[in-house]
C-alpha cells in the first residue's frame, strides 16, 4: 500500500503512483476544498484502474489526530510505503510517526536543481535502521512517459477546451511557434481554455518532454504586450492552476522600448524565461534562425526529448 499526502500540487504523487504501481493507494487529504481535497479528488481519478485507491480524511495541523487516522486507517498492515512529498507539514511528521514504529520504507520526490539536459526527476527512498534513525537507502530516477499533457492538465483542473488558434496575426505567431517545436516535443497542445475559470486565462501552448511541462505565452510584440504576456502567464501557471511544477515561457519579436529592460528583470524575478524572436514571419513561419534559437531555448530549459 502506498500512502499519499495530498496539498495543492497534485503531480509529486501522481508520478510516484504511476512508477510503483502499488496494488493499494490511500490518499490522504484535509477538508479544505481547494488546497487539498479538490487535488485529492482529481488524482483519484488519474490512478490506473487496475490500482484500488480510497481516499482519507485527516486534520490538516493536528499531529496527534493525524496519526491516529493513520493508525486505524493501516490497521495491521505492514507492507506500506509512505510517500512524504506532499500535505501540510503536520500530515508528513504524522506520517513519518506512523512510518517509524512500522519501519516502513519513506520516499520524497524531487525536481529541484539545475533544469534542462541533467535535469531527472528523481524519487529518494528511505529505511529506518535498527535505532529507528530515519536513514538514506537510494534514488530511482523517474522514467519520462509517466504522464501525457491530457494528465498534467486534469490533475489541476476540473475541465479544460482546446479552442483552436486564434485569429489574425497572434495566431499567425502561435502557428509558427506550434510548427517550430512539434518535432522537438514529446507533446505539445495548442490553445487550452480551462473550463470555470475567467474567459481571460488561456494557454496558448502546451509542451512536453518526459514527465516535464512548459507553458508558453506567444505574443508578437509591440508597445505594453509583453507586459501584459507575463501577466497572463503568472496567472495561468500560479500554483493555483497549473501549478508549480511547470516552466514558464514568453516567446515574443525583440522590443527596443526602453521599458523592455524592465520588463526582462521582473520576468527573471518571477522565474520566466523569455525568447525574443529577431525576425518577422516568412510565409506563416519563423526564420530559421529564429527557430533554431527557439528550439535551443527549450533544450535548456526542458531535459531532451524521451525515447520512443
């Protein structure tokens, strides 16, 4: 049985169920709606059918009543694992009470670190050694074929519409940028408009590689727009959203305002990378210049395409 602490970022359970196939899965979450047992919720539908999973309400804060859940919800098992990645942090130390008089086997998954070609994303195991230490066993890097696009946007979102690309001459930018990178991609989605939120917010690409998501804001320039692009997209990808767990990008013609300096700093202070594109458009298509910067740009920024 894999046990699974449930906060706002649903994708460090998702990819730790789907790699250890645990025959049973308890999800365990708090009553708070949007923070723990809408994520819940979303996750239970994304765990392979043939994988039996129960969802567990606890306190978020209470250590005590957490452990006490916890007990009476394994009872006598003892064939447990105890995925600590996500919950409040009263829900991991209640866990790891709980792990420590079973000497069960803890696992935490982590993405931190340098982005691009190195990049793993890796999950750490634990034991507890005979002094009930918590000590390190090893770390299994996840393999890249996971998750799809389709998944990524169902564990944050209750529904989602791709609308097709827009008219005029942003979707003329979108088209360029979609062609420039399909080859590239594991994955990519055009145009995605979550369902009950604002008619403002949508993507306008959605691109994969491995278990590795970047949403992109394409604009074509010109006076105010990329302002308004990295505001469009801190809104899309807030932890609310789409969560923490996707890289960010604004794909945008080069601007020679002045405040466009401004602009650059405060995108690398929100951890948004920006491509400034040097060419117009060449019958529908960026220059090949333009697209072997952008293609480059998304090699650093997203580990390589997963093999077949």
């Amino acid at each position: 049985m894999l046990i699974s602490l449930i906060g706002e970022q649903p994708i460090p359970n998702l990819l730790p169920i789907r790699h250890l196939k645990a025959a049973e899965n308890l999800v365990v979450h708090t009553s708070n709606e949007n923070a723990s047992l809408k994520p819940a919720q979303r996750l239970k539908k994304l765990i392979p059918p043939e994988l039996e999973v129960s969802l567990l309400t606890v306190d978020a804060y209470r250590v005590d009543k957490i452990r006490e859940k916890l007990e009476e919800a394994l009872s006598n098992r003892n064939d447990v694992i105890f995925n600590l990645t996500g919950g409040t942090k009263p829900m991991s130390l209640a866990a790891l009470e709980v792990a420590r008089a079973r000497r069960a086997t803890c696992v935490y998954y982590q993405t931190e670190g340098q982005r691009g070609r190195e990049q793993q994303s890796k999950l750490y195991f634990y034991r507890f050694d005979d002094a009930g230490n918590l000590v390190f066993d090893r770390a299994e890097a996840l393999p890249g074929n996971l998750i799809n696009l389709d998944d990524y946007l169902r564990a944050h979102l209750e529904d989602y519409q791709e609308t097709g690309f827009a008219s005029g001459s942003g979707g003329d930018m979108e088209k360029a940028v979609f062609a420039a990178l399909k080859s590239e991609m594991d994955e990519i989605k055009a145009n995605i408009k979550p369902l009950g939120m604002k008619d403002q917010v949508e993507i306008d690409l959605l691109a994969r590689r491995g278990n590795n998501v970047a949403v992109l804001e394409v604009k074509s320039g010109g006076q105010g727009s990329n302002k308004k692009a990295l505001d469009q997209l801190t809104t899309m990808a807030a932890r609310e959203y789409l969560g923490t767990y996707a890289t960010r990008v604004i794909v945008t013609h080069a601007d020679d305002d002045s405040r466009s300096g401004w602009y650059k700093a405060l995108a690398r202070a929100l951890r948004v990378e920006v491509v400034e594109l040097q060419y117009s458009l060449q019958k529908g298509r960026l220059h090949e210049q333009d697209a072997r910067n952008l293609r480059q740009r998304l090699n650093e920024i997203l580990p390589l395409k997963s093999a077949e």
